[in-house]
C-alpha cells in the first residue's frame, strides 16, 4: 500500500453523530449531518431502504420507500425521492417515482447511465397482500408476485417514464421471491464491458421435486445479477448463484467496480450455516459469471444478518468502502470499513452513530468527501433515514 493510499485510509474523519429526531430541512454542524425523510411525515408511517447516487450535474438523489401502513415489508408501499442540490445539505419537496395504489413497490437500485447521463431505476414490486413467506411458498400467482421495472429520468431526477415491466427478461422460470439491490447500481467505465449498467439482486428457488420443503427455507435464497449494454432499453440475466445448500445463502447485495475492472459484490447471507453474515464474489466479465462461488468474509464478522453498502472511491489508489450496523445481533452503531486489497480484508474506520440503525447506501460526493444515507433512530432503527456527509483528508 502506497503512502497516499496508507494516508487516505487514516485520516478518514467522521463528523457529528444522530442528535435526535430533527425536522427534515436540517442540516447542523457545518452541513455534516441532513434527515431528509422522518417516518410519519410527508403522509407515510415509516421509511426504509435508502439508495443514494449524485447525478452528472452533481445533484444527490435519495431514493425511499415510503409504507403507509406502518413498517411491514409487504402493504401499500410507493418509491419516493427527495433531490439535493447543494450535497445533501437540504433538500427538495418529497415525490413519488413509483406508487404502489395499494400494492407494494420497493428495493430501489438507481445508477447514472454513463452514456448518456439519464438516471436509471430498477425496482421490485407484488401485490399488496400477500408475504415474502406466501411468495416463497409458491402459493401466489406470477401476476400477483414478484416482479421487475425499470424507469428512466432524463431531467436530473425531478420526473421519471412510467414502470417498464422486464420481468420475463432476468426472471427465471420457478423463480419465487426476486430483490433488487436494494442500494445504488453499478454503471461500469473501464474494461470490455464499459457503459454496462448492472444490478445485482437476490432471488430464491422452488425446491427440487420430490423434496418436503415449502421453498420458505433459506437455503433457496441465491444471488444473481442484471444488466443492460444499451442504457437500460434491454436487459439480460447475468451470473446466477444457485447452489442452494444452506452453507452461504446469499441475500440483498452491493456491487462496486474495483480499480482492475473486476466487479466486487458484497452480499447479506441469510442464516447460512457458515460462519458470520457477510459474503462476497468476483466478477471478471462484467458480472456475466462469477469468477468463484460466494464465500464468508470474516474480516466482516461484526455485521449482523442486514443489508450493506459498497463504493470505490474515484481516487488513485484509494480504498473500497463498506458501511453496515457494526454489532453482530442487533440493528445499532452504523460503522464504515475500508479496503486496501480490493476487498480481501477490510479495516473498521469508525462508527457514525451508536444509536440504532440497519440498512444504509454510499456515494461520491466530491473527490474528498462521501456521503452516507442510512436507516437509524434512538429507540428503533426506522425513525428516520440520515444523511451524513464524511470527508475525506
């Protein structure tokens, strides 16, 4: 590791914490710290799933979903956005990117198309009524269960098309519970495959036949990945993780292009019987097959079974940051690592907060300064999604 790189990763500095529920415009301690959604305002119980990206004109967009109902994964469930034009320091009026009109529609993965700047957003959704276990189960209809959208912007965020259904282009036949992300996407800019827009998602799997289980079993989650070589306009199925033997489980997942054009992708295993929560992979062709299966990442050990986020930061020789709640079985003290090896160990830099939190999304907010949007609260962690600016020396 170089002396500037060695630097970077000691001078990260962390700025001020979580001081309490704070009205949406807010910004205190020099712009360090923004909430730009409080569950049960703007009309919605609850806010969850952050996903965060700075379009071309350098506007952030924090993408939501707001529940209505309360803070269940399943009900009438819309993607939200609030813009920020100042770096997340304020932000703009709340609008709705995609309602649910009583279904659910949720797991925004967003990513700036490189070609030709237009903000591209994969989203999953179902029908309001029914559960992860009943999609599982196989007791829903393909109509009624999980399916794919994409969407496009081509003014900065403030409006996006309609829901394109693309479904039957990266859904397999007897696949039952699809995700994508949740998190930003990865836009690909080095390499054979640049201007690659690519998604990584989760799934799982009806069990083979003859088997006693239902297909509610975690051992039927795997991951996979989507992606379009043409902004977004078609879309193909990339690696698919399905070995489904209850070892490593692979779950919601992060994705960042490493600096050698390798894809590395970060991913919740959910109740694997290997040890520790967090997996990882390689992709060397784009994300059209993994260089090898997930496997454990134990330098990682003290991330619970909850999503995380990836990014490589735009500097030479800088790290691959991850960020996640840091105590092994609760959702609490939101902490960021960092990686020098391109993501074969990783070294805890600090931690954000203490208070509660869960799922959280990285972006570049300038070439010395990133920015955090994550789930967190005093008493519970969905009180409010913060955005917390991190400079970087």
């Amino acid at each position: 590791m170089n002396t500037r790189s060695r630097s970077l990763l000691t001078s990260l500095a962390l700025l001020t914490s979580l001081t309490g529920r704070l009205p949406a415009h807010a910004a205190p301690g020099g712009c360090g710290t923004s909430v730009p959604y409080v569950s049960g305002q703007g009309g919605y119980a609850v806010y969850r799933i952050p996903a965060v990206v700075k379009t071309r004109h350098g506007t952030v967009l924090a993408f939501a979903e707001g529940r209505r109902g309360g803070a269940a994964d399943t009900g009438d469930i819309d993607v939200v956005l609030r813009r920020s034009t100042d770096g997340g320091c304020t932000w703009g009026r709340l609008t709705v990117v995609a309602a649910g009109q009583g279904h659910t529609r949720g797991n925004p993965a967003p990513v700036i198309d490189p070609r030709t700047g237009a903000v591209v957003l994969v989203t999953s959704a179902n029908a309001g009524t029914v559960t992860e276990g009943q999609i599982m189960r196989g007791e829903v209809t393909p109509a009624r269960g999980r399916r794919v959208f994409v969407q496009r912007s081509w003014d900065d965020g403030r409006r996006f098309s309609a829901p394109c259904d693309i479904t039957a282009e990266v859904k397999r036949p007897g696949w039952r519970w699809y995700a994508t992300g949740p998190g930003h996407a990865v836009a690909l800019t080095r390499g054979p495959h640049a201007g690659r827009l690519l998604i990584p998602a989760d799934h799982s799997a009806a069990p083979p036949p003859g088997s006693h289980d239902t297909g509610q079993e975690a051992k039927y989650y795997g991951g996979h990945a989507l992606y379009s070589d043409d902004s977004g306009r078609s879309w193909h199925l990339g690696f698919v993780d399905d070995g489904y033997d209850g070892w490593t489980n692979a779950n919601e997942t992060s994705a960042a292009q490493l600096p050698d054009g390798r894809v590395y992708f970060s991913a919740r295993d959910q109740n694997g019987r290997a040890p520790g929560n967090r997996l990882d992979a390689y992709s060397s062709d784009g994300g059209r097959t993994l260089d090898r299966p997930y496997t454990v990442q134990p330098a990682l050990h003290a991330v619970p079974v909850v999503q995380g986020s990836v990014l490589q930061l735009r500097l030479p020789g800088a790290p691959l940051l991850f960020s996640a709640p840091s105590v092994p079985t609760a959702r609490r003290a939101l902490a960021l690592w960092s990686s020098a090896d391109a993501g074969r160990t990783f070294t805890r830099l600090g931690t954000l907060t203490d208070h509660r939190a869960a799922y959280s999304d990285l972006v570049q907010l300038a070439h010395d300064t990133v920015g955090v949007l994550f789930e967190t609260g005093v008493h519970g962690p969905y009180e409010a999604l913060e955005f917390r600016r991190v400079r970087l020396s």
